[in-house]
C-alpha cells in the first residue's frame, strides 16, 4: 500500500494525487478506492482502442489491479450497512465530512422497522436522516446526542427479528395506591419528649438600597443559552465571509405590480387546471430576472482569482425561509423553462426544504439569487449575496400608494426590489440597467413574448 501511494503522489493526476494524501485517513481509504477505481477503469476500460498497450496503458492496467486487490481488503463496513443490525452513519456528501447527532428518533427497546428513521443527523448545510437497514427491536444506542460523527461509525443497534420491543410513546404509569400511614405505636409516643423550643432566627440585615444610576440586570433564571445549530453556524459564517470579502452596494427601484396582477387573477384558475401549479409571483420575477441576466451577462458571472467567469446558463437560486435556518435550492436551466415548469419546480423544492429531506444537490451551484421578504411583510431590505454568486434581488410587500401617472396622481399596487451587487465586478450602469429591465418586464409582461 504504501508503495502504491508513493507511485501515486509523483503522478501528474490530481486525483491520483489527493488519494495519495487522503488515503492516509483510515477511515478515507475506501471512499478514496472507489473514485480511483473509478477514474483507472474509465481511463483503462473505456480508452481509445489506438491507445491501448501503450505504456502508459499498461501502468494504468497495473495499477488498477492493485487498486481491485487493495478495495477488497478493506472492510464495507464504512459506507454500508456496517454488521447486521448495526446502524452506521450514512455518507453525507463529497463536502461535507462530518455532523452533529441531533436527536434520536427512537428509544432502547422500540420496535423498529425496515427504512425507519433512527436518528437524524445536522450537517452545515442539511438534515440527514439515518434509517435502520433491518426491522427488529432497538437494543443499544451507541453514542450521545450532540456527539461529531462521521460517515461509518456506529451510533445505535438493531436486534434483528426481534420484534418484542414496544411502541415510541412509552405507556403511561399506573396511578400509584394511596397508602394510609400507620399510627405509631403508644409505648414509644409516651416515651419520647418534646423537643425544647427553638429561638427565633435574627432577621436578616437590611440591605443597603444601590443607587440608582446602577443598570438593573435581568435575573439568570430568566435566560437561556442554547447551542447553535450547525446550519446556523454556516449561515453565519458564509454571510459574515461575503461582507468580509465581496464590495456589496445595493440599488433600488419600485415596480407597479397592476399588469402582473391582473395577469394572474385572469389566469390563475386555467393555469392550475392545466398545469396543477399555482400561479404566482415567483414565476413573473424568474423570467423577468432571466431576461435582464442575458441583457447583462455581467451580474450572471463571478470572479476567480484574476479571471472572470462568464455563464452562459441561467440556474436560480431561491431563499427558502425554514424553522431550522435559511436554504437556497436551485432552479436549474431557467432560461428553458416557461412559467408552469418554474412554479411547479419552486413548489417541488419548497416542499422538500419545509419537510427537512432538500439534499446538497438541490442547492448546489446557482448563478443568481432572488429573496422574497415580502411574504413576511417586508417593505424594503438590502439583501447579502450569497458567494460565489455575484448578486441577489430582493422582493418585498406588494403597497397601495399614491405615484404619479402622466399628470394625474393615481393609487398603484407597488413593490420595491433591491439588487445587491459585487461592486468589485458589477459598475454601478449595470445594475441599474439590470434592475430597470426586470422592473419593464414585471410592469409589462408581454415584452417576453415579443423578446424585448
């Protein structure tokens, strides 16, 4: 093995390279081995038939026989089932190597079943859930809550078939009798004296009256202190970095929401009926935002290093509110859906995020943001952009308010929206330009149809 890494740490591959390093970790080996394994039998297997039994080949044939000897000696237990009954710690995602137990499920002596959750587990980014392999009663739990796992160890024990065990919610306890207590015998009431009376205790000195300039604090008792999750944790973190290091500035604009309203109340009904989505706002300010990043494929791209990176794809990301902290999955390739394929994706994710299964793959990448406080009431925000993003719009509450339409003073629904820019690589006309487009196709959403 170590002659295998010794190979491996002066190839030019990367990977060949990070396993050199990572398979140091014992508890890394086997995930290590399975994307070698995969990278040599894709270079060997599927390689150009002109390039096979060069040399290069050959050492690559080579070395995947020893990848294949040395993936079969370490045990499965890591990223399997672990021993039967035992229940192991799932993989949580290539960036994620480790969480918090945050509770268990259930209790010694329930009775579980197959694919039952056990117990869940926090990571920075989601919730997972760890289910039991077997059906059979809980015998054993392992570790604490709050304890740091990793993928493969052991937090808890099935025993198989044995389906003894009771319910979750324990039975409650029989109502205690009431016993009378017995009088005590005469001989030892008659023996026994009073106790002399005892003094009075002094009264207690009184205390001095503090003055009045000193601030009077709340009592201890009247506080909490409660760890923070691992979500909250990240969400701080990454919101605190992207002000450490992005130049944020934000713009605003106000939008007459009476066109996009009368929209939605003229279609809303048939839409459902043939989509069996809602129609909403989501969808008017998705396209609208898809529109106005193509006009200015700046906001779309982000800085690396010393370059600038372009995309020429449109992936969304949407703030989604939880009771365990701020998510933001991804509408993929929305600049190829229309408006049913995007209400019916928001809700589809929104669902899973309130639920507690959204996975790292729904929120991973993402070129844009767009944030809607309006729907907690919010009149006006300036929203943090979420790296390696370079903006984010924010929505907020549709108001009733008095704004000037030719020379007459009329009452409009309206909405202020906020762009939040890396001003690093955004100047100050394109944004602008940026939130005046999605303001038109908002006030006007015909100009989609007509490409404008």
């Amino acid at each position: 093995m170590e002659r295998c890494r010794a190979r491996l740490a002066r190839s030019r591959s990367p990977l060949l390279r990070w396993y050199s390093a990572a398979s140091r970790d014992p508890s890394q080996q086997r995930l290590c081995l399975l994307h070698l394994r995969s990278y040599l039998h894709t270079e060997c297997v599927d390689s150009p038939l002109h390039l096979r039994r060069s040399q290069v080949w050959n050492r690559k044939v080579v070395l995947l026989d020893r990848v294949e000897s040395e993936f079969q000696k370490i045990p499965r237990r890591g990223f399997a089932a672990g021993g039967e009954g035992d229940i192991i710690v799932p993989s949580m995602g290539e960036s994620i190597s480790d969480g918090s137990l945050a509770s268990f499920s259930k209790q010694v002596g329930d009775a579980v079943n197959v694919d039952d959750v056990i117990a869940q587990i926090e990571s920075e980014k989601v919730t997972i859930d760890v289910r039991s392999p077997v059906a059979g009663t809980l015998k054993e739990i392992v570790v604490k809550v709050g304890t740091t796992v990793k993928p493969g160890d052991k937090i808890a024990f099935v025993a198989k078939g044995d389906t003894s065990g009771k319910s979750s919610a324990p039975p409650p306890p029989p109502p205690k009798s009431e016993e009378k207590p017995s009088p005590p015998p005469k001989e030892a009431t008659a023996k026994s004296a009073p106790p002399p009376p005892q003094p009075p205790p002094p009264p207690p000195p009184p205390s001095s009256p503090r003055p009045s300039t000193e601030p009077q604090l709340p009592p201890k008792e009247r506080e909490r202190r409660v760890p923070m999750t691992r979500i909250r944790k990240r969400i701080a973190t990454r919101l605190k970095d992207a002000q450490n290091t992005l130049a944020l500035l934000t713009t605003f604009n106000e939008v007459d929401m009476t066109n996009a309203m009368a929209l939605r109340a003229k279609y809303k009904d048939e839409f459902q009926e043939k989509h069996g989505a809602k129609l909403g706002f989501m969808s008017v300010f998705v396209k609208a935002a898809v529109s106005a990043l193509q006009a200015q494929p700046v906001v779309n791209a982000v800085i690396d290093g010393d370059d600038i990176i372009y995309r020429d794809y449109v992936d969304i990301s949407i703030a989604v509110g939880t009771p365990k902290g701020l998510v933001v999955p991804v509408v993929r390739g929305c600049e190829k859906m229309n408006f049913a394929d995007v209400e019916k994706t928001i809700a589809k994710l929104a669902k899973k995020a309130n639920d507690g299964t959204i996975t790292i793959d729904d929120m991973a990448g993402g070129s844009f943001t767009i944030s809607n406080g309006g729907v907690y009431g919010s009149l006006i925000s300036t929203p943090i952009v979420n790296p390696p993003q370079s903006a984010i719009l924010g929505m907020h509450s549709i108001q009733k308010r008095p704004v000037v339409i030719g020379n007459e003073i009329v009452i409009r629904p309206m909405m202020y929206i906020a762009l939040t820019y890396d001003h690093r690589l955004i100047d100050g006309r394109e944004a602008v330009l940026f939130l005046r487009q999605v303001k038109d196709v908002v006030e006007d959403p015909a100009r989609l149809v007509l490409d404008l």
